[in-house]
C-alpha cells in the first residue's frame, strides 16, 4: 500500500482484517508514524507493516495498491517502474494514470469517501456496500482483473467493471460537476447574508461538498477536463431550458414537465438490486454489465465464473418509471 | 391554523405544548380526522381543537395562521376576508402573498422541511432553533410583527425580521435555485445507468431534493420566478466561468481561484452565533439585523426592546474568513 490517507489507510486496514499480509508505506513521516502505531493496537492477525521506503514496501508484493494523490501518482509510477507485479490504484480519475502506466496495472476507484481525511480518519468498513470500479481495458489480463476484483469484493465492495474512458464520464456526471455546483451555489448564496441565514436542508445538502479543499476538487475536475466539459455543458443546456421556463407567462404550469426527469431518477436511486446470479467470466460481457448499471459480488475459486447482479426491472436510470405520488 | 399538513400541523402541536389554545382545520376531511385523532394522544393540556369549517377556526381567533401550500393562499384569504384580526402564514414565497393580503399581516416562513409530508409526519419540536423569516414592510405595525415574533421564538425558533422583496431574492439563492440545479444534475446524470452505479456522496447530497414533488418545486420557483430568474443568472455566470476555465491549458492550477469563494462560503456556514444583546425594537434596525445575517431570539414583555444574535465576528458569508487548511 503506497500512500497512507483515508483511502489507502482503509484499504490497509481491511486487507489486513481480511487476513492478508500488508505492508505500508507514506512520504510522510507523521503519518507512517501514526499508521504503525494504529497497528499495534488492533488484534494481533489483523495488524500491518509501515516501511521505510517505497522499495520495501514494494519488493516483495504480489500486489501494489497505489493510494497517493492525482497529481503524486506520476512519480509513484516512475520509483516502482521495473516492477513486474501487479499494480492497482485508487484515483478519481482513470484516464491519466492508465496512459501513463507500464507494470500490469488494474485501475480502480472506490466510491468512499468522508468529510475528514487521513490516516487517522481510515477505516477498515469504509468499502462495505461500497461500489469500487476497476478498469477492464483491451490490454487488461482478464486474469489480472480478477484478481483485483476476488480481493476488493472480499471486502465487501460491489464491483463495477468499466473503461476509463466510460469511468471518467460517469464520475464527471456524478461527482466532479457535482463539486463544481456546490461551490458555485454557495458562493452565489454568500454574497447575501440573510440568504445564509436562511439557508436550510436544500442548502446544507447541495453545497455539503463545496467545503472540501479546492486542491483536491481542481486536481479531480482539471485531470478529468475533457469529460468535466461535457457534462458540464449538459447540465448547462438544462439550467437554461429552466431558466427559459421562467420566463414563460405561466411558469407554475411549465416547470413541471422540465422537473420530471431529475425527480424519476432521484427517486429511483440509489439503483434497487436484482437477484444474483452466476455469469461467465468474460470481459465484453463484463463491461457490459457495468454499463447496465450492474456490478460483481463474488469471483468463483476457478475463475471462470463471476457472481453479478444487476439493477431490478425498471429501476435504473432514465428508463425507471417515477414512483406513484 | 389553516391547513395541517407538516408544517401546519407541526405549528398546531407546538403552539399548543406551549400552551396556546389552538383550533385547527384541513380542507381534507381525513386530514381533519387524524389530526382529530391524534390530539387525544397527547397529554390534555396540550390538546388542540379541530373545527368543521375555516369560519369555525377563525371566528375568535387572536392570530390566524395560514398553512396552505401556495396556489391555495388565494382561495383561503378570500374566505376569511373581513376577519378583523392578525393574520400570519408560512408559505415559501412571500411577495404574491403580501399583494393579495388585505387583513392585518405579518408574512412567516419557517426554514424547516422534511422528506415526509402531511400531518402524520408533524412535530411539535420542528422549529427548535430553526430560521423563521417574518416580513416588516413598511406598511406593518410593529406591534403586530412583535406579536407573531414572540410566539415564534416562543416555539424556540430564531425570527429573522426581513421585507417580502429580500426574503424572495434570499430564498431564491439558497431554496429555490438549489432544488433546480438539483434536479438538473439528476437529469443528466439518469442518462448513463454506469453513473447512476457509481454515484456516491456528493450525488445522494447533492441530487437529494430532485426527489421533491414537480408541483411544489413549480410553485415556489414560479410563484417568485423574478428572484429566481436572477440567482439563476447569476449562478450560470459562475458555472459558464468554471467552464472557460476546464478550457485553460492547466486547469488543475487554474480552478482553485475559482473555488475559493464558494469554499470560504461553505467553510463559514452555518453562521455562528455572537453573544445575545438587546437592541431597541425599531423597525429600520430590525431589518438591518436581518440583512446582516443576525435574528432576534426573544421579545420583551413591554415589547420596547428585543433580544437579537448577530453573527460572529468574521464568520458571516463571503467577509468570513476561509478555514485554515
């Protein structure tokens, strides 16, 4: 485990609680420091290393998780070029890292997160129920894939198996303009102080996100600009058939067909889950399910096989039908 | 009380824990039959009364509160028209309201909500350190706005002294705008199931009041679509300059600027409370407390001087300061 954060300290935390062997490793001394000592005081058969150096952590691994910022993953890459394991990470963005990997790498991301960050903020649950995507290129060894995913779903996770191209889109969609808008909206809104007075549940949920450190907002939307810019536009093109609704001499009256896309989605989400059942380990059909909206449970022992499930009839997406009202 | 859906109902159960003798009425029959009900559920001197008609509630009534969703205010100003004392309501848009109002009235709205809706999900509690905007215009006597204050903190709420114009434009900014872009982002992101299976904290936040009813989302949007025309201009303003900026050559560097205010914003929200004082009850110097982002938390006996917060030094909106980080 390279990079000892919220993330990468929860990945080390429920490896080691899942029995395997972890060593870790952080540039910071405070912070490897802490993760030693955490280690010490959890049960003995669920404690980790913390190494000295990138190498030793490295050396011997049958696989290196990488765990580090965006912008501090190029120069992970370039220390354990040479490495002939397998590679995985845990980055917002797929694009970048996979155009500049050599080893054989899986990509991934786990969509966790908190409000506090650190080691100290870790977390060995974190990733129960979470859905985790792991990029399935052309170039990826199905085996390779497999194995990431028979360890990450050993950790509760939900497996979506994606591109990074069709990753980066998504999260464009569903996280990175979603950062943009709260931190747009706050700011609109803190212009005027009675508005923030009066800011209530619409306001505390929509702009929850605009707190987080804009470093870590610009690196996740500038490293993925190409898909941040199309939907961005798309929710632009919509605000401003809202914004024409306004203006129609009747606006009670025009809205509510514009409002009925959002509300059928939101109120079928998050997507219900079908019944699992059992599907040929094969990497089309793989990316398929992922581009359903379905994810993996569970990888048979022989490999050959995957346990997926998929959303329940008429309920994922644009194509669910709104609830009754 | 007119009308005991939540909000109505929630002012019926906590006037009457405070020891008010209140009467209530719901134009839907099974309404008026489990609020009915429900009195009987309380400890006897918390009870309420829930009359056949609106004549039957209004007849004797110190102080009528209006508590009907928005395109019915109308209909029901009409019905108790010539009743000769102290009307209030709570309604989320203020200035339609104000213009059809011919009784003594002092225009409320209560920043509380919840998911449920309906007088099963009332709550006496509700308003327990919740932002109660009440308008004083110019045309209002101070008496009657004091009167409805002091029941309003009473029920524990924080009464935010305002004008209909500057409540709309605020509401407008931190209500209305946010369940708009809300649903926008739901829209969009609903077009791609993969999205929808990757969403994570910052959708479920901030795509959670899409799910809101079409008809109530149009009636407050259209019902106050001037204020609503321009936060929403205003928001595009700053999301078309986010979008310029993903164009930049290195928007990783470029972005943090941008997201600076809406951080600073964020970080500084809610408004923190400055100590207590008093401060005559004047009408210019109660809607200034109110533009500054302060309210008032209690009304003096001799109603001459009210006891007001006014935000923490620094804390308050784009002049706080952003959290060190």
């Amino acid at each position: 485990m390279i990079g000892l954060g919220l993330i990468g300290g929860s990945v080390l935390r429920a490896l080691a609680a899942a029995g395997h062997r972890v060593l870790g490793y952080d540039a910071d001394p405070a912070t490897r420091a802490t993760a030693r000592t955490a280690s010490a005081k959890v049960q003995e058969d669920h404690r980790w290393q913390v190494t000295a150096s990138i190498g030793d952590t490295v050396r011997a691994a049958d696989l290196v998780v990488i765990a580090v910022p965006l912008p501090a993953v190029g120069a992970v890459l370039d220390e354990i070029n040479g490495h002939t394991g397998l590679v995985t990470d845990v980055t917002s963005v797929k694009g970048p890292i996979r155009n500049n990997v050599t080893a054989r790498f899986v990509g991934g991301h786990p969509m966790a997160g908190r409000e506090r960050s650190g080691f100290a903020a870790s977390d060995g649950t974190l990733f129960d129920g979470c859905a985790w995507a792991l990029c399935l290129e052309q170039e990826t060894a199905l085996d390779d894939w497999l194995t990431v995913a028979a360890l990450v779903t050993g950790l509760g996770a939900r497996v979506v198996p994606t591109t990074a191209d069709e990753h980066d889109r998504a999260v464009a969609a569903v996280s990175h303009v979603p950062h943009l808008v709260a931190s747009a909206l706050a700011g609109v809104a803190g212009r005027d102080k009675l508005a923030l007075t009066l800011g209530a549940g619409s306001f505390r949920d929509g702009t929850r996100v605009a707190a987080t450190r804009a470093a870590l907002v610009a690196a996740m939307c500038g490293g993925n600009a190409a898909a941040v810019r199309d939907a961005l536009d798309a929710l632009l093109t919509e605000l401003t058939e809202a914004r024409r609704l306004l203006d129609d001499d009747d606006p009670i009256s025009a809205l509510p067909g514009w409002l009925d896309e959002g509300g059928a989605t939101r109120r079928a989400w998050p997507t219900r889950a079908g019944e699992p059942q059992a599907m040929a380990a094969e990497p089309d059909a793989l990316r398929e399910l992922g581009r359903a909206g379905g994810w993996v449970t569970a990888v048979a022992a022989d490999r050959g096989s995957v346990t997926v499930v998929r959303p329940a009839a008429g309920q994922a997406g644009s194509g669910g039908r709104p609830r009754a009202e």
